[in-house]
C-alpha cells in the first residue's frame, strides 16, 4: 500500500475512460515527472499553505477541487442554507486557507463535512483505504477536472492501523485541523471483529494522537474525535449528558471508550487541544445501506414498487435519538473553532424507536403498517392495512406481511434507549439540529425512491442483505 495520494482524474461517466479524462476514479497517480502539477494549486496556496512540503502534496495529490469562483459559492450556500452552520469564519480573499486532514472522508459524515469546509475555504485532505472497488461516491459531487486551477480537495491513501502511513501523511499536509471519523463502525459487526475494531478504533485514534505530536503539531494542531453515544450503552439516566457514566456494551463501544480517555490524556498531559463529539445517531441518504435507518428506507421504496417483498428487521422496540449528518458536521467544526477545547454531546434531544421509522417510512409512500402477533417479539409481523399509493394489489391482502422480525439481527447485548442533552452544545456552540424526525425519514425515503427511478439497478440487491 503506498501513502501517496492518488489522482482523481475522470468524469462522473461511470462508462469507460474517454482519451482526454483517461483516468478511472482511483487510479494510482502517474509519476509527478511525467506532466506539469504546479497549477493544482495556485501560486499562492502552493507556497502558503503548507511550507515546502504542499508542493509534493500538490505533485502527488488527487485532483478534485471546487471551482473558487462558482461552485464553492454554491455549496456555501447550500450548506449555509441546510445546517443553518455560520460561516463568518470564511476566510477573506488572500488570507492562508486552514488546512485540514479528515480520515473516513469516503463516508456519510466525511462528505457532508467536506463540503463544509470547502464552503468555508479550507483546503481538505483526506486519507482513504486502497481497495479493489471504488468506495468514493459520496465524493464525486465535488470533483473537477485536474488541470484547474485552484485546486483544493486531496485524498491520500493510508489506514489507521498504520502509522508509520499516518505520520507521513500528517508531516505532508501538516493540517491546522484533524477530524478522526475513521472507524469499524458497525456495532453489530463489532462483535465478530472484536480485535480488528480495537485496532482501527481505538489504537487508530492513539497512532493519530501520537503522529501529531512526533511531527512537532501539538501545539498547533486541533484535533476531533468522532466518539459515540454508543459509551452510554447501558445508560444510567435518561437523557445522557456530557457527565452521563459510561457503560458500553459491544466491542464498538469499548475502543471507542479507549479512544475517548486518549483524547482526554492528550489534553490534560500535553496540552492539545484535542476534542471528543459524542455523536448520537445521525442519518442521510448518504448512509451506508447495511444500517438500519437505510435498510429501512431502500426496502420501503423496493416494496412498493413490487420488487420486494418483504423487511428484516432486529429490535423494533430499540430506541434512539435520530439527527441529521448535515447539521451534527457543523457542530463538529464549531467544536474546533473555541478558546478551549471541551467534549460535547450533540443529539436532538428526541428518542424514537425503531417501530416508528418504519411506519413513517411506509407512511410516506402511502402505505399505512399495522402490526400483528405478541408485541415485541420475534414473532410480531407488519402487513399493510390501507395502500392508497399501492402499486400492486397484492400489498392490500391482509394476509400480505411487509415487515418480520429475524433474531439474526440481534445484538448479543442491547442497548434499549440512548437520547441525548445537547443544552451545552446549543449554550456554548450556539449550535441546534435544524432536521427534524419526521423530516429525516422523509428525505431519506425520498432520496432512495428517486434513485430506484433513475437506475433500478442499482438497488437491485436485496435491502436486508446482512443489516444491521
């Protein structure tokens, strides 16, 4: 695996390469020798933004940027509009743009805070995994052509549980800001890769920590923890707070537990400013369709349309505090624009369980779920009761069922209800979720329905295919 970064040099076609484009959307760079780089940057970000080492960023990195006069504009707006975030840190013309690294850049959270800061002048690198597959298209909104002038968006290969790759990347791009959103994310999953989540979960955050501090950037370096209200676990009290004990209760929550305390020890013993967000849920149509909110969505759309027949789910009684990705993104920047670094909670406040989003999903494409069977157990079905926007008569039989339970989706230990307080978020960030419950599902059924129409194939596997 090499540390460089990579190129991205072809059009949002997913047909082959064109002679001029000639590039696939990973493909390893060609050698800085063999063609002229020095425009990837301007003049003056090339010799402003990083010192003598951004030149071989710029040689060796990966060609997606915005267009300084057009589209940064419109995602500005966009973003400004949507996470209601304020930018009066844009940087004004001819300042040093802010530097910053983002690990996990290929997920839902990386791509929406890539635009935020992009919005906000910011040159954004990030570090992505080598894999056989593409996995960047959340990212390929943001692409332009490598020849343009201007160009600030970067991707470098690497991995957390590499570090001798990490701390080559830091001492490259030598960021003003980190954000760790990298992570074996799935808590489900968490269980059968117990050690693997330890190594890229916890140990990851510590190698990044430690990488900062070895490139002399402790001092001058911000860092973001994407931490989880997955510490909560077996909660104590009902809301959780900052002060809220923790308790995890899966592999995920434990090296996110060490993850936290490393953030905490960098702080008190070295003096970083260095940041824990503990992140309820929060969901977009940009989230992974092995989660369940997408699971949900995704199969809701394909069983309307006649395409499946029924929904997998685990614990319909599970209850969570849902937020939108778009606005919980701006409460992490936020966090690293204070004097002083603290850890917040950043939630809604309002708990819903896992019964209610699939009613409202299927509510929203006209399908009304009733239930059958002892509540509660794996043996409670959902058939549809009244269908006004069926598209198939066979939805409206009584003895039609839509959604079953399958213990395979549950977890070895639950966790039955997790809702947080964000008062300190919303006192001292002036941040406050803008999306709410109702809002959410909607968009995210919404999205599926509208991609389902553009290409069928896409969605074509089966929606419950090892859900989580």
């Amino acid at each position: 695996m090499t540390h460089g970064a990579v190129e991205w040099g072809c059009s949002n076609d997913s047909s082959e390469s064109s002679p001029e484009r000639g590039r696939s959307p990973l493909q390893e760079h060609e050698p800085a020798s063999h063609r002229d780089c020095t425009n990837s940057l301007s003049p003056q970000t090339a010799t402003s933004t990083n010192g003598p080492d951004q030149e071989n960023v710029s040689r060796n990195g990966a060609t997606l940027a915005l267009d300084d006069d057009k589209s940064a504009a419109d995602t500005a707006s966009t973003t400004s509009e949507s996470s209601g975030s304020d930018n009066s840190n844009t940087l004004a013309a001819g300042a040093r743009p802010r530097v910053a690294l983002i690990t996990g850049i290929t997920g839902q959270d990386g791509s929406y805070l890539s635009e935020l800061l992009l919005a906000k002048g910011y040159v954004v690198h990030g570090v992505i995994r080598r894999s056989s597959t593409f996995n960047t298209a959340r990212l390929e909104h943001l692409y332009r052509d490598p020849h343009d002038r201007g160009v600030r968006f970067f991707l470098h290969y690497g991995d957390l549980t590499d570090a001798s790759n990490l701390c080559q990347i830091v001492m490259r791009v030598r960021p003003d800001e980190v954000y760790n959103l990298g992570a074996m994310s799935h808590v489900k999953v968490s269980f059968e890769l117990a050690e693997y989540t330890a190594d890229v979960d916890a140990l990851g955050a510590l190698r990044l920590l430690t990488c900062l501090r070895t490139c002399g950037l402790e001092h001058s370096t911000r860092f973001y923890q994407a931490s989880t209200s997955e510490l909560y676990g077996k909660a104590r009290a009902t809301p959780q707070t900052e002060d809220t004990p923790f308790h995890p209760r899966s592999p995920y929550g434990v090296a996110k537990q060490f993850a936290f305390w490393s953030v905490v020890n960098h702080r008190e013993a070295f003096g970083m400013f260095a940041v824990n967000g503990i992140l309820f849920n929060h969901e977009s149509p940009r989230r992974g369709p092995t989660f369940v909110t997408r699971k949900i969505s995704r199969a809701v759309v394909r069983i309307r349309a006649g395409l499946e027949k029924c929904l997998f789910v685990g614990n319909l009684e599970a209850k969570r505090d849902w937020g939108h990705a778009r606005d919980y993104v701006d409460c992490m920047w936020r966090m690293l624009q204070q004097e002083s670094p603290q850890d917040f909670v950043v939630a809604t406040g309002e708990c819903h369980s896992v019964r209610e989003f699939v009613e409202l999903a299927f509510d929203h494409v006209g399908l009304t779920i009733g239930w059958k069977g002892p509540r509660g157990s794996k043996d409670e079905v959902g058939v549809v009761v009244d269908g006004q926007r069926a598209q198939s008569a066979e939805l409206l039989d009584p003895d039609r069922v839509v959604v079953r339970v399958d213990p395979v989706y549950f977890r070895p230990s639950e966790v039955d209800l997790l809702c947080g307080d964000a008062s300190k978020a919303q006192r001292e960030l002036g941040w406050t979720p803008t999306v709410r419950f109702r809002e959410l599902v909607a968009e995210m059924v919404t999205a599926d329905a509208k991609e389902l129409q553009k290409d069928p194939c896409r969605m074509q596997h089966r929606s419950s295919e090892k859900c989580f």
